[in-house]
C-alpha cells in the first residue's frame, strides 16, 4: 500500500448521468454548508459579539464557533437531503434498483460470509450466524454462500468453546463443509489481518465476501439481494448496507436504537445522496468483490514513530478509498432491509469504542493528501477527524467564553482593544440576539430529529407506539442526548490529547450482553469530570450569577454525569419504558425471524466447555485437537518443549496455570493430547485435576451429554 495506484475498471466507462448527478449534487451541498456558516458567522459579529469581532478573544470564539457551526451544518444539509429524497420515494440512482430481487443467481457467483471474531460471546456469535445461516436455507439460495468464523481468540476458554460451537452448530445445520472455522495464531493487524488472512487463504474460491460483526444478524433475502446487485453491476467493488440497531434492553441502548431506528433513515439516505458511487464501508454488514479488494486494498504500517504511525485501525473507510482509487465504486444500499447490529449496552463501554474509533480517524488524516484518492473519500476521512476533533474545539470554545466573561466582569468593558486606536469601541449587549443566535442554532441541531418523526407518523407509526409516543421518546431522546454531549465531548477531547502524545489503549472486544454500569465504575469514570462541572459552575456563579444560565446546560451535565451513566444503564428502566410503548422501535413490537430465532438460540444454548474440560473431558479433548488447525505430529525436537509444559501443567491447580501456557497446549494438538492422557492417568498431578475429571467414558457423556455424535467427530478429523 502506498501512493502508487493505476487507472482503474471504469474511469472511461462509467455513467456520466451519474457522474454529473453527483458533482451538482456534491456542489448545491457544499455551497448551501458555507452559505450557511457565513450567515452564522456574520449575525455572531453583528449582533452577538459586543465588540463585533474586533477583540482578539472574540476573535478566537468567533473562529471556532464558525467551524463548529459548519460541521453542524454539513449534518443538517445530510439530514434534510435525505429527508426530501424519502419524501419524493428514493432516488433514481440507487443501487437496489438496478436489479430485480427474483432474477437467479449465477452458479459461480459464490459468496463468503465471513464472520471475524475475538474472544466474544461465544453463544450470542453462533445464534446470530445460525439465524443467518437458515435465513439463507429459506431463500432457497443456500448453494452459494458459504460461511466461516475467523478467530483471532487469545484466551483459552474462549477457544473451547468456539470449537464446540462450531460443532454443535454444524451438527445443528448439517453444515459440515459449508460452515467453517478457523483460529488464526499470528493475530497481526488485527481484524483487518484477519480478514486479509481469509482472503489469502480462500479468496480464490469466491467471488464475494459479506463481511459481518459478531453481533450481526442478515436476513437470506437481503444476502442473495446484495449477491444480485453485485452480479448486476459488474465495476462495483463494495455495497455497505444501513443496519438497524436492535436487541439490547438497557435505556442506554434502546435510545440509542430508537435513535438509529427513527433519524437513521435520514441521514444514510442524505450519506447516499451526495456520495452516491463514492459511499462509506463500515467494516461490517457489507458486501465485498474479492478480486479487487486482494489486488487493490492490502493495508501496510504507516511510516515513521510518532504516535500516528504504525497499523492503520479505522481500516475501513480506507479500503473503501482504495477500492475506488482503483476505479471500483462503493455504494450504500441505504434502502435495503434485513441487515441487523446491535449497540453498546452503555455509556461507558460506547466511550471504549470511541477511544479505538478516535485514534483511527486521526491516523487517516495522514492519508488525506495520498496521490489518487477520491475528493469524496477525503471528505470523508476529514469528517472523520472532525467528528472527534469537533470535542476539544467545543471545549475549547466554552473555556473562551467564560473566560471572556470573567474578564468583562472582573476588569470591566475595554473601549481600546486594538493598536494605536484612535476612537474608542462601545460594547453592545443585545440580549434578543442572543436568544435568536440559540433559536437558529437549535433549529440546526434538532430539526432534523423531528423531520425523522414527522416521516415516521406519515408512512405509520403503529410499530414505534403509535404517534403521541413517538413525539414523546423524540422529547426524552434530546434531554438525554443534552445531557450526554458535554460528557462525551471531554471524553472525546481526552481521546485526542491521548492519542496525540501516543497513549493508545488496549483493544478488547464489547460486551454482547446488557452489561450495566456499576456504581464505582461510574465514579472511576466520571469522578473527575463531575468535579470539573460543579468547580466550574461555582466559579462561573460567584464571578457572573447571570451567565450561569447559559453555562448550565453544559456544567449541569457534567455534574451530573455519574447518576446519569449508571441509571442510563440499567435494563429494568429500558424493560419499564418499552413496556410504557416509549422508545419502541418496529424491531421490538414485531421482530423479524431472524432477530427472534438469535434470540432464541442464545438463551437456548447450553453451558460451553473451557480449557480444563479440553484436558480432562475425552470428547472435549478429542474436539480441541481435531480442530487445531495442524496436523498431530511427534517430534524428538519438540518434545522436550512439551514435556516441560507438561510438567508446568500437572504441578498446578486448573485455575493457577497462565494463560499463556494454556495457549500453549491450544496451539500444539500432540501436547494436549499429552496433557489429557497424563491427566487421566492421575499419576503425579495436582489434586485438583482430579475434581470432576471423568473416569469412564460414561461419567464423559454424562459430563456433556449429547454434545459429540461419534460421526460428527469423525466428520471433523477427516476434514
């Protein structure tokens, strides 16, 4: 990867309808954000600022505001394109109307869904997958589409129990040789390698790869249709869909997926009204030509040794880039159903992803200026910097102006704030201004929100509530929303600044279940920051009793921010306010099939076996080795390797051994083969080997029942 690139598949042959459809488009768009901005900045120096501009301190908050103001405005113009696009019944140039959904699909076109997963919910992972699995059966469409999970597991337990997962579902399914799985040892680049690590393996066999999270669920119909809209347009590279958020409990998540559900449409449609063949790809729910995607979209470390060097995190949005560097359009099926994910279960673990997400948007803007990349593409990586950066600048736009009040307060008006003025310059403090600078800001921020309701109650709101409480969860939506802004705004300025000066954090997996918020966590979490609101709301009262008004929303947040994460957590007031029909989404009242059917099997599945069960359980044994990913091989080299581990192994207790050393036995079949038959000799083991480790075939049945049909295991070592 770098800046090379070569004249792509369609730069001579694509449409030029819709080429010149999106450069209007793109222009009106940017015309109307800037238009926009300057009225903004103008009524600020005309009628809000008292020194009209001519202060350096106003200065400097009338710089960022306009900046502030315009990547709000893009987000309006975003929202109200979509809105109208909606309003008039889609538009002429999308993707999902250049084919029919019954025309059959080619008997080569084969797609692989890939799913790349690391230490997640094991049972959440296969119920979703299986509910894809046999919405794909019922389609009818089954024979081409193969399905893999790609571990990049580090944790023992976790790998026992994907095997017998894997197992369970294949025998389920009888999806022996169309289900398969894989654990990657070398975990290098992360989920970017690990798809990189399919595609060297296997992407010779298919044509596309649909790409899912580990929370993801597809319906069969929306599968075979994005099949048929690649068959039907041959110089497309990717088709991101607009999955709907459903399946959490918690308030935290039923807003955020009442807010997906309800806005979402909007926006995506606005994203696909201006981008058109140079859209986003999100990484997941998403389609991909794997030909293009090998020759064009391999990922290198970026140069040098600051702290936006090395791997590339938000892969993503730069493999869509270089897709269509290469000439392949990458397109969003905004309009397309069937395509499910699911949201952080709170706040805290919301802000864990930011922090990975922050530092990925600001490694691309290193990539901003690469030799051949679509204008859209960089908008898109700097909108991808702004959505973080926007934090600090804001932060940064609050300290000025209480700082530029205190100093009107303390100091008093300065009628000479330029050199070698000759007349002096009268403050005007209008307050009307003001209110009416609030009012338009408002109207930016939260039209949108309401054109979202208003469409949802005119095509029928039954499955949302009904019309009054639609209105109603809007309301509760923004108090929320207000009173999370300012708490994520210092999160994401911490963010920066971490990343900034090289403090990365780790990357773990989220939660797939409705994990809540304790209150220590909170504390830990927001402790500082609730210091900072009720420090800064004192200090803002004493000096100016009346600019407290104005800080309140902002410093009242903060204050209250640890109640505010922890009851927002909680699933009993999410369960209470869906059973009052508040936060209702279609997906809740009426769920899908598949939606119900991962549900189902999540809560069905039966307790997963760990690393000791691998050791002492015959037929867990015999699974872990079978499905090692090498051969069993006895080795006069290796063996005194194994035999120290061995030795390691037996002298402690199952819970004192290392994870390392576990996943040393994970990796090497021949010493945990070794390490079972030690074990089950009991000679020279730990004590504690020997509680619950089975002694005759009948006490393993009896220990996982029904879990290994002989046939299926023979089915796995053939294979």
């Amino acid at each position: 990867m770098g800046p090379r690139w070569k004249k792509g598949v369609d730069d001579d042959t694509r449409d030029g309808g819709v080429r010149r459809t999106a450069l209007l488009r793109r222009t009106v768009f940017l015309m109307l954000a800037l238009l926009q901005s300057g009225a903004f900045a103008y009524y600020m120096v005309d009628s809000v600022l008292p020194y009209h501009g001519n202060e350096p301190l106003e200065v400097a908050i009338l710089t960022l505001s306009t900046i502030l103001f315009a990547w709000v405005s893009l987000g309006f113009w975003t929202a109200l394109s979509g809105f109208i696009l909606l309003c008039l019944g889609g538009d002429r140039h999308a993707i999902t109307r250049t084919v029919a959904r019954d025309v059959p699909i080619a008997a080569d076109a084969r797609t692989a869904v890939i799913m790349p997963i690391r230490n997640e919910h094991v049972a959440r992972v296969c119920a979703g997958l299986r509910a894809t699995y046999e919405s794909v059966a019922a389609t009818g469409t089954l024979d081409h589409f193969d399905f893999f999970l790609l571990s990049d597991s580090n944790e023992a337990d976790t790998l026992v129990a994907e095997r017998q997962a894997w197992l369970d579902l294949c025998v389920a399914l009888g999806g022996f040789g169309r289900v398969f799985y894989r654990w990657r040892r070398n975990r290098i680049k992360r989920k970017s390698g690990n798809v990189a690590d399919f595609c060297r393996r296997w992407g010779g066999q298919y044509r596309y790869m649909v790409v899912l999270d580990a929370d993801s669920v597809m319906s069969g119909e929306c599968l075979a249709t994005l099949v048929r809209l690649m068959e039907a347009n041959p110089t497309t590279g990717i088709i991101q869909t607009a999955p709907r958020a459903a399946g959490r409990e918690t308030l935290y998540a039923r807003v955020q997926q009442f807010a997906t559900r309800v806005y979402g449409p909007l926006f995506t449609a606005g994203l696909h009204f201006w981008q058109l063949g140079e859209s986003y790809y999100w990484g997941h729910n998403a389609i991909i030509r794997i030909a293009p995607f090998m020759r064009h979209c391999a990922l290198g470390r970026l140069s040098g040794r600051g702290p936006l060097s090395g791997e590339i995190l938000s892969h993503d949005f730069v493999e869509a880039a270089l897709m269509r560097r290469a000439g392949w359009k990458v397109w969003m099926a905004y309009d397309l159903p069937g395509s499910y994910e699911e949201m952080p279960p709170n706040l805290v673990d919301e802000l864990k992803r930011d922090r990975r997400w922050c530092l990925g948007n600001l490694i691309n803007a290193r990539l901003f200026f690469w030799q051949g990349l679509h204008p859209a593409h960089r908008a898109v990586f700097m909108t991808g910097v702004l959505s973080y950066v926007s934090a600090p600048l804001w932060l940064l736009s609050l300290t000025l102006s209480t700082v530029f009040v205190l100093l009107e307060t303390l100091v008093g008006p300065q009628y000479f704030v330029q050199p070698r003025q000759l007349f002096p310059i009268w403050p005007e403090w209008h307050i009307e201004s003001v209110i009416g600078f609030v009012i338009a800001t408002g109207v930016v921020l939260f039209l949108p929100k309401f054109l979202s309701a208003a469409l949802v109650i005119a095509r029928g709101a039954a499955g949302f509530g009904g019309a009054l409480r639609v209105l109603a969860s809007v309301v509760l939506e923004l108090l929320l929303s207000a009173l999370l802004a300012p708490i994520r705004m210092l999160f994401h300025s911490q963010f920066v600044a971490a990343a900034l000066v090289g403090l990365h954090s780790t990357w773990k997996s989220p939660p797939r279940e409705d994990a809540e918020t304790t209150w220590s966590e909170a504390v830990r979490r927001h402790g500082a920051h609730t210091v900072l609101g009720v420090v800064w709301a004192a200090g803002v009262y004493i000096l100016s009793p009346a600019y407290i008004w104005w800080m309140l929303p902002v410093v009242g947040a903060l204050a209250l921010s640890i109640p505010v994460s922890v009851y927002s957590s909680r699933a009993s007031l999410g369960r209470a306010l869906r059973r009052a029909s508040l936060f209702l989404i279609p997906e809740e009242a009426t769920p899908p099939l598949e939606l119900r059917l991962a549900r189902d099997y999540t809560a069905a599945a039966p307790a997963a076996p760990g690393f000791v069960d691998a050791v002492v359980s015959s037929q867990v044994n015999a699974l872990a080795c079978a499905t090692a990913g090498r051969p069993i091989r006895h080795s006069l080299a290796t063996q005194p390797r194994r035999d120290r581990a061995i030795a390691a192994a037996v002298a402690r207790a199952p819970g004192d051994l290392a994870e390392s050393l576990k996943l040393v036995f994970m990796a090497d079949p021949a010493a945990l083969a070794q390490l079972h038959a030690r074990i089950t000799a009991g000679v020279d083991v730990h004590p504690g080997w020997r509680t619950g480790c089975p002694t005759t075939p009948e006490d393993d049945e009896q220990h996982w029942p029904g879990r290994q049909e002989t046939g299926a295991l023979k089915e796995v070592g053939g294979r």
